[in-house]
C-alpha cells in the first residue's frame, strides 16, 4: 500500500516502536509531520574532490576506505583524554583523521570501511604535506565492509539531518528516502493560487520532494543557504500561516470594546504638557502621538514600546498614563524587580505630585497593615498610578477602573502574566515595553500581534560611553581610577556575577565589598545590594546612593534594570566573560545617564572562550542597542535569546526569522492582505487540516477561522 501523509510514522519501514517514541517526544507523529522536518546541510556527493587536490584550510567533503596499510592502523590512545586516530585514503592520497574522545569508535572502523568525512582539512603542524581532519562529521557507507553503497549515500546531493536522538542523520534520510519512494503523492496545496503564481513557488509536494532529494542541477551553494525554489516556499508557508495567525488574532483584539479615552481634549493636553520635566525629544513626541492615537479607538492598544536603554521610555510611558488618568481611569505599572518598581515609584510620585494624583506601591514583604492600606486605596480608585513587581496581578489587588496597563522590560515577564494583569480591567489599554532592542523583524515575528513604536534617538546632551577592556592583573589601575573618578565628585558601580563565593573560583559581591571597604578604598563609602536583602534594607541602600552617601555601589545583575543615577559615572564589571551580551549592555546602561562623561571598564582574561571574547569586543566595538542585541541574536539564536522557546519559535521548523527576514517580510504582508477578508481566509485556514491536523494548534489558528 502507497504510503500517504497521514499514516503513523510508527509503521514505517525503519521505525518501529522504539524509534517512533523517540520521534513523537519530538512531536513528529505523521508522515506529514516527518517530512516537515528537512535536512539543515546538504553535501555534494556527485562529486568529491580527491584527497590529492584538497587545498588545506578549506571544508571539504571526502569519500575514502579505512586503510590498514602504510605503518598506519586503528589506534586507541588511552591518554586522559582518548583520542582515536584513523587514517583513511582515496586513490589519490591519504589523510589522517583524529576524534576526540573518540572512545565508542574503538573496534567500528575496519580496514576497507568507506566512509564520507565532512569538515576542515588541515596541514599537520609538525609533519609538512601530511593532510588531517580532526572531528570530522562522519557517516558509514555501504552496510559493513565491502558492502555496496546505497543510492541515498552517494551519486547525488545528499540531504544531513539534525540527529534525533539516537537516530542518526543516516537513518532519517534512508527512513524518508523508502516514504518518498512508496508515496502516494498526495499532498494538498493549502496556499493560494494567486500566491504561487506571483512568486512562482512550486507546489507544496514538489517543494518537500526537492527539500529533501534535491535535483542533481540545483545549486549546492543555493541550498546551503536556504535559498533554492523548494526552501524558500516551505520557508514562507510557515511564515505565512503564523502571520496570519497574528493577523486575525489582531483583527479579533480591533472587535473588542475597548475605552475610547478623550485626548485632545485642552484639559488633558495641558495636563500631559505639565507632567514633563525637560522638552522630549522628536522619537519621544512621535511615539506619544502614536500612543495617544490608539488610546482614542474605541478598541483595546495593544502596543509595544521599544528603545535602548536610557531612551526615555519611562517618561513616555508616564505620559501617557496621564491622558488614561484624566479621563478618570487607574494605570497598573508592572516591573521585574523591587528596585525598578521602587525607582518607578520614586519617580511617579515625584512627577504626579504636582497633579494631585494618587501614586501606591505595590510590593511583597511591606508590612502588612501598610499593605492593606495600599490596597484598599487601590480598590477605591484613590491610588490612581499603581506601581509594583508581579505582586500586582496576585489575587488580593483589585482595581477600581483599571485603564491601562504598563509592562516594563517585557522580556522578563512571560505572555501569561502579562495577562493576569489585563484581565484585571475590563478590556484595558495596554502598553509594553522593552530595554532589549530587537531587530524589527524579529519583533514582528515575536510581537507579530502588538503595534509597535521604536524610540531610535537619545535625550540631548549624553556622551557616548567608553567601554575598556582589562585584566585582573590591571585592577590596580583600574581602582585608581575609580578613586579618581569619586575625588571629581562622582559614583561608581562594582558588579560581581555571584552574590557568594563557590566552588566556581569566581569573585563574589559579599566578599570583594569586604575586601574593598577594608583594604583598597579605606576612606571612601561603600555600599553592597544584592537581591538576597530584604526589601527595605535594598531601598535604604538606593536611597543613599541616590544622595551619593554611597559613593561605590557593589553589586550584583539586580542593577540591571532601572536603576537611575545619572552622578554614577563609572562602572567596573569583574568577570565580564560570565555575563551575557544583552546583559553587560543593560548593565552598561546604568552609566552615561548624566552630561559627564562615563566609561565602563569589564575585566576579564584574555585567554577567554570565543564567544566570550566576542561578547566583550562587541561591548567596546559599541553602544547602540539595536546592534548589540542583533549580534547577540547571531550568537545565540532566538530561542535562548529570550530565554524560552514559547513565542513562536516552534511554529517554525525550517524558517528563521534573523536569516530570512525579507521572506517574512513577503509573508507578513499576503498574511495580512488575506486577513481583510475574512470568509477567505477561513478557507485558507480550512485547507490546513488536510496538510496535517496538528497545524492549525501549531500556529494557534484553533480559536479562529
Ligand atoms: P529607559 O528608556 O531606559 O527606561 P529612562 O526613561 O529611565 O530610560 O530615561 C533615562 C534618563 O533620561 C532619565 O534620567 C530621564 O529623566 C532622562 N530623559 C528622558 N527623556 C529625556 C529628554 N527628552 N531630555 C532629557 N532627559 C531625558
Ligand atoms: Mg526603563
């Protein structure tokens, strides 16, 4: 019997129990589902180079037997690591392969084994003209030695798969080649026809044969890159339907009723002119406008705020809190960490005073009578700006007309609590905000559903900072130079990545502050916070560096976000290579706040990791946010990026968002368009089922269409 795209990948030939479990773990259940999977590599099989034209230094993909012969044999060396050696030839040349803890290899490799080695190809060091590969990928080929090689192994292009777990790249290609091969070549079109034609994509079962056995004339170069005919229509399908997703989820928010507030109204323009402290900037007036905007619709904002760190978020945000306030509705203001809420707090008050406006503060461990206070002038709209941490969307905080709801630092809340706190009013506004600028693109994807708003300016009047890197050994230096910077009359920080010593041999806050107040700044006032004091010994500690009764703050990642100083001129970051990039930059944004000039010093050894070493050369490289998080993004990928694979990154299986953002761009825009109609799109969406059941909740089409 053909074989067709719903049938259980548990019956195919090659799987069996065992590894079907292993797939389903993976969530690969059907046929259908297998072949969403595509290889991430192909190799050009059709034609090796011979061993005797390799040119070192260059990747290379060999076909050659295990040779006995030549003084050269399998060898295990028990060292403390176990290297194994072998040396395999063409009929050309030889080259010498080496695998690090290459224990399990021991006894495998026979004479006359054909294997296709795939890596760099390098001159030995101390044996000129002798070529060595060390930790090739490797794959066995032919069944055992002598055996004939298979037609998926070699004579075409061959597509390499990401292992799953104990079934190796090998296996998946022979188990999709034999479902290819009995198919019954029945895969349904879901994309619109008008769609294929304008871009000319091949159909969706073409598109999946050609992903996996390419023909012999397409390019390798192309499909290394994701970019031949068959990738890029099964890139921009997965695209496709998840913005649509986003595009109808959005059309369903526009259907909501929302609060319609007045703006233009003279009473509440003059009253957001009051508020402000300095004239804002062009990015700032924009962003309002923009904010201002949404808040007239009679449908819920659903808008994100994006911007570096120091942009000025904060006082749009209090803006705009303003209009929701005169037009006599409370704003919930939500932040990561007690010391941002109470940075807020401080600031709210110190901005709405004027105004007469009730400002509270929500947080745990406050005394328990103050905290009942604070609640019920929540619940009585008596406090009409509420600040907090996520104690705010716990049970006992009841508002009385919640209007909008403020998220700082989105990254760091997840998706759910975010809606806690909305289902808190009855179909609030909704304002987020992040210090982690991401590249546009990436917020579409991630963001898809919220508008959003970049503020890409600066206040006047900052000097860029200077970023410097030193080493342990230069500390002393280094602490002169804070001394200096303290006898001008300004503040530093000293972060540290453990709040105790361990076992890591790193530096730890609690120490290093004893050793640094005893030995090395005996005259001057240190301060330590790190997030394991309680609540108000971390205020007491802000508040008198605040008033620059601290002069050096030691501290931890809890200054991260938020904290405001602008007489802190100076930060040092020992162990910079343990922190992350968006890390050291938020970090980094606790200084430059003022007109002083500001400069951050990250100590760390040279001989550190590369990536590490990268991390602190993009560091010194620059300021600008948008880059950093960008570069951030090509180091680590998306998925640890943010710290959770939930926003959408599972919808896509071979798309990637960094990589190919002009198809997602494309697909945004049809996703969108088709949305306008919506008896269209169910359709579309209808069409789905026939690809597989499982991708309408892939793409969370379930509650739409
Ligand atoms: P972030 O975007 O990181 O939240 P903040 O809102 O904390 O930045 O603003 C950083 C600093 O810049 C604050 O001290 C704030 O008072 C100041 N600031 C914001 N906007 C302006 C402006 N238009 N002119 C001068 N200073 C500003
Ligand atoms: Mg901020």
């Amino acid at each position: 019997m053909p074989i067709s795209l719903t049938n259980s990948v548990q019956y195919l030939d090659g799987v069996g129990p065992q590894r079907a479990a292993t797939l389903e773990a993976r969530g690969i259940i059907t046929v259908g589902d297998l072949l969403s999977c595509l290889p991430f590599r192909y190799e050009d099989r059709l034609r090796f180079t011979p061993i005797a034209e390799i040119i070192p230094g260059q990747v290379q993909t060999i076909f050659a037997e295990v040779t006995g012969g030549g003084g050269t044999t399998v060898r295990f060396q028990r060292s403390r690591r176990s290297i194994f050696h072998v040396a395999v030839r063409d009929a050309s040349g030889t080259v010498y392969v080496r695998f690090f803890h290459g224990g399990y290899l021991e006894g495998k490799l026979k004479d006359g084994q054909k294997l296709v080695l795939h890596g760099k190809v390098d001159e030995d060091r101390y044996r000129p003209g002798r070529l060595e590969m060390v930790n090739p990928q490797m794959e066995f080929i032919g069944a055992s030695e002598g055996g004939a090689a298979d037609s998926t192994e070699v004579g075409r292009i061959v597509p390499i798969y990401e292992a799953i777990g104990a079934i190796s790249s090998r296996m998946l290609r022979r188990i999709i080649y034999r479902v290819l091969a009995n198919f019954d070549g029945n895969i349904p079109e879901p994309l619109p026809p008008q769609i294929l034609e304008r871009y000319r994509f091949p159909a969706r079962r073409e598109a999946l044969l050609y992903a996996h056995f390419p023909p012999q004339d397409q390019s390798i170069e192309l499909l290394n890159n994701y970019r031949s005919p068959a990738q890029i229509r099964l890139i921009f399908e997965e695209f496709f339907y998840y913005q649509l997703a986003l595009a109808l989820r959005r059309l369903g928010d526009h259907s909501r009723r929302g609060i319609a507030m007045r703006v233009r109204e003279e009473k509440v323009r003059a009253a957001v002119k009051r508020i402000l402290p300095f004239k804002p900037t062009t990015a700032q007036k924009r962003v309002l406008a923009e904010i201002a905007a949404d808040l007239e619709k009679p449908f819920p904002m659903n808008r994100l705020l994006e911007g570096d760190v120091g942009s000025g978020k904060t006082i749009v945000a209090f803006e705009a809190a303003t209009i929701v306030i005169e037009n006599g509705y409370q704003v919930a203001l939500m932040a990561p960490t007690e010391i941002l809420a109470a940075q807020h707090y401080l600031s709210a008050r110190r901005i709405f005073q004027a105004a007469g406006y009730g400002v509270e503060l929500i947080a745990s461990g406050r005394k328990r009578s103050r905290k009942d206070e604070a609640l019920a002038r929540v619940e009585s709209g008596a406090a009409q700006i509420v600040v907090g941490t996520h104690a705010l969307i716990e049970d006992p905080v009841a508002f009385k007309k919640l209007g909008l709801v403020i998220v700082d630092e989105q990254h760091r809340f997840g998706v759910l609590q975010r809606k806690r706190l909305i289902d808190k009013g009855v179909s609030p506004h909704v304002l987020v905000m992040t210090a982690t600028p991401i590249p546009r693109t990436l917020a579409l994807t991630l963001y898809g559903d919220l508008e959003i708003s970049v503020i890409d300016e600066m206040p006047p009047g900052r000097t860029p900072i200077e970023t410097l890197w030193k080493e342990e050994s230069q500390l002393l230096a280094v602490w002169e130079a804070v001394r200096r910077e303290i006898s001008a009359g300004r503040q530093a920080y000293v972060v540290y990545p453990v709040i105790e010593e361990s076992k890591q041999e790193l530096k730890a806050a609690t120490a290093e502050y004893e050793r640094l107040a005893k030995h090395v700044f005996p005259q001057l006032r240190i301060g330590l916070l790190h997030g394991r004091l309680k609540n108000d010994e971390k205020d007491s500690v802000m508040d008198q560096f605040r008033r620059n009764e601290i002069q050096i703050l030691v501290a931890t990642t809890v200054i991260e976000v938020g904290v405001d100083v602008p007489n802190a001129t100076l930060m040092v970051i020992e162990h910079a290579d343990r922190f992350g990039l968006a890390q050291l930059h938020q970090l980094r944004g606790r200084i430059g706040r003022g007109s002083e000039k500001s400069r951050c010093i990250l100590v760390a050894r040279k001989n550190i990791s590369g990536e590490a070493r990268a991390r602190i050369e993009t560091m010194v490289a620059t300021c600008n946010g948008f880059e950093i998080a960008e570069q951030d993004l090509k180091q680590r990928g998306p998925g640890e990026f943010f710290g959770t694979r939930q926003h959408g990154d599972a919808a896509f299986s071979v798309a990637q968002p960094l990589r190919d953002h002009e198809i997602l761009e494309l697909a945004r825009r049809e996703a969108f368009a088709l949305a306008e109609n919506p008896q269209r799109a169910a359709e579309i969406i209808a069409r789905l089922e026939s690809v597989s059941p499982s991708w309408r909740q892939r793409y969370h089409l379930a509650s739409v269409g």
